[in-house]
C-alpha cells in the first residue's frame, strides 16, 4: 500500500475554536488531537495517553505532518501530529469524564460533548 499524501488542511471554527482537519489522498479527513485538547484546556499528554489505552482509538490514530502559523510571529512549524479519523473524534470528546477536569474546562468539554450527541 502506498503512502498517503496530504491533499488539504484546513482550520475549522467549532465554537470559536480553531480545530485542523487535513484530508489525505484517499479522501478521509483526520483531525489532529493535539489542537483540540489545547482549545479546550485539557493536559496533552493525559489525553494521549488514554488514547494509547483505547484499543480502538490507538487502532485508527495516525502521525500527520501538521503546518501551523505562530500568530506571534506569523512564522510557519511543521511538527508531527497525532491524529484521528474525523468519524472517532465524537468517541474521543465521550471518552472525557467531565467530573476529573478543572472547573473552568468543564463547562466547554460539556458543550462539546453535547454537540457530539446532537450530531449522534
């Protein structure tokens, strides 16, 4: 099997929230996780190491070369990026407890999470 390619990547407003999605060359769409863990307050390596856990999460993540722009130096960084299935990203927003995070996380991962049942 061939590598994939990135063909796109795109910020998408979710919230006010800017959450990356990048769309490979057979056209899935995956979701850095990184992002979205820093949007909403959450420790990094906490989330992913739960992720390593889940059989199922660890079974469809994926490292992505990720391009951001620092908006203190408008600078462009490459970095590796773990990355989901734009599909499993409900399951991951589920997979928080929101009773073991700080008080002012709460309240967004709740409307996330809301959302995630909304589109379920």
């Amino acid at each position: 099997m061939s590598e994939l390619e990135i063909i796109q990547q795109q910020q998408i407003v979710f919230y006010d929230d800017e959450i990356i999605a990048i769309r490979l060359s057979d056209y899935s769409v995956m979701v850095p996780l990184k992002p979205v863990t820093d949007a909403m307050g959450l420790s990094w390596s906490g989330q992913f190491e739960r992720v390593k856990r889940d059989i199922i999460l660890n079974e469809v993540t994926m490292s992505i070369r990720v391009t951001r722009i620092d908006p203190k130096n408008t600078e462009p960084h490459t970095s590796e990026m773990i990355s989901i299935p734009l599909e499993y990203l409900n399951g991951f927003l589920f997979g928080i407890n929101a009773k073991r995070v700080k008080a002012t996380v709460q309240e967004k991962l709740l409307r996330y999470q809301r959302e995630c049942y909304k589109v379920l």
